[in-house]
C-alpha cells in the first residue's frame, strides 16, 4: 500500500534555529498538506500546495513558515527561527482530491 | 465554537463490547473523515463519507447529512482498538483541507 514518507521521525533543535521537515507524498497524488497537533490539542491544518504553489494556508502559518517541493518527490516544510510554541506533532499529508487522504507517520519537533 | 464537535471525549470498556462514538459538525461539507491515532502519534485513514454508510472488518461509519451528524461503531472490541479517534471533515469552500475534532480517547480493557 502506498505511503507517505515523513523524515526525520523526531527532531530537537535549539530555540532560534531553522528547522526542514521534509516528506514524500504519494507519487499519483495532486495535493499536498502540512498539519500540526501541539500536544494535548487537535490536529490543525497549517498549509496546502497543489499545482507548485500554496492553494490555502491558516492564521498559523505566517512569515516564519515555508513550503517546497525541490524535485518531484520531496515536500518540505522549513520554520525559521523556531519558537518554544512551535514544538508539535507535524504531519504530512497527501490525496487525490476529496478521496485518498494519507497521513505520514509525522515528525516530533521538539524545540528547547 | 468548534465547527467539529465529538462526544464521548473518554471511553472505557470491556472487551466485546459494541463502540459509539459520536461526530456532529456545524459547516457544510463534502466528506467525512474517521481517522485513528495510536500513541506513537500516527494517524491511520479508516473512512471517508460523503453519505449513507460504510463497513469495513468490525468497523461500521454512518453519516446523516440533513442532521450533520455521523458516528463511528465497532463491533466486537478489542484491547487493539484503543488508540484514539478522530472525527474530520472537508469543508465545501475549504479546499481539500481538513478540520479535525478534538478526538475520542478509547481504552477496551481485557
């Protein structure tokens, strides 16, 4: 069954760094997600991208976030000059569309 | 106000016992979304809806989109089921992203 790949699995950085969170979505899929789940709270979507370019992003996702996808099979998500708060769950994401949703495995970012 | 809303947030049971947990939403939507989380944090897509109702193993999903409202049901419990269950759905002018529920947290005791 296919997958989404999600490296690292755990990440601790010192507060002010930059951070890459990379993934590699579903080779057939068109759209592509980061989300993120602060510890204790729900899943919050972050930033969408689709046809090379961001289709939708939340409040959350400001100057300090950015997405890419490099080639043809990464997707990253770099934070500039991380932040206590930013510590979370960050998952990737990948569908079709409506249908075919698939989560990575998702990358513990721990910041101190 | 949480446009996704579930209930029970905690439940506990015994093993074999037939599982309810409940999803209602406020917003218009194209699909439904039943995700399962484990304590490693990973996410596992059981089913998208968009009506009607759907089976898979010992898991059934029904959504009621006049009441804005689906559940989730597991027949037959089983301490492998306890991880925690998230309702999510699409929303119409949202593109394809999701807005997720707070999620249900299920332990099957042996």
């Amino acid at each position: 069954e296919p997958e989404v790949t999600q490296t690292p699995s755990h990440q601790v950085t010192q507060m002010g760094q930059e951070v890459i969170l990379r993934c590699v979505p579903i080779s057939n899929h068109l759209y592509f997600y980061w989300y993120r789940q602060i510890l204790g709270q729900k899943v919050e979507f972050l930033v969408s991208f689709y046809n090379n370019e961001i289709s939708e992003k939340s409040e959350i996702f400001d100057d300090q976030f950015s997405v890419e996808r490099p080639d043809g099979s990464n997707f990253t998500l770099k934070i500039r000059s991380t932040k206590l708060e930013d510590s979370a769950m960050y998952f990737c994401a990948s569908s079709e569309g409506w249908a075919g949703y698939t989560f990575g495995s998702g990358t513990r970012l721990t910041v101190v | 106000k949480n446009e996704v809303e579930q209930s029970p947030q905690n439940l506990t049971a015994q093993e074999g016992e037939f599982i309810t947990i409940n999803c209602s939403y406020s917003v218009g939507i194209s699909a439904l979304h039943w995700l399962q989380q484990h304590p490693g944090g990973g996410i596992v897509s059981l089913f998208m809806l968009s009506s009607g109702k759907k089976k898979h193993g010992r898991l059934i999903a029904t959504i009621n989109i006049q009441e804005k409202h689906s559940s989730l049901h597991i027949t037959a419990s089983h301490p492998r089921d306890s991880a925690v269950y998230i309702c999510a759905v699409s929303i119409i002018q949202g593109a394809q992203k999701l807005v997720f529920g707070q999620g249900t947290r299920l332990t099957i005791n042996p």
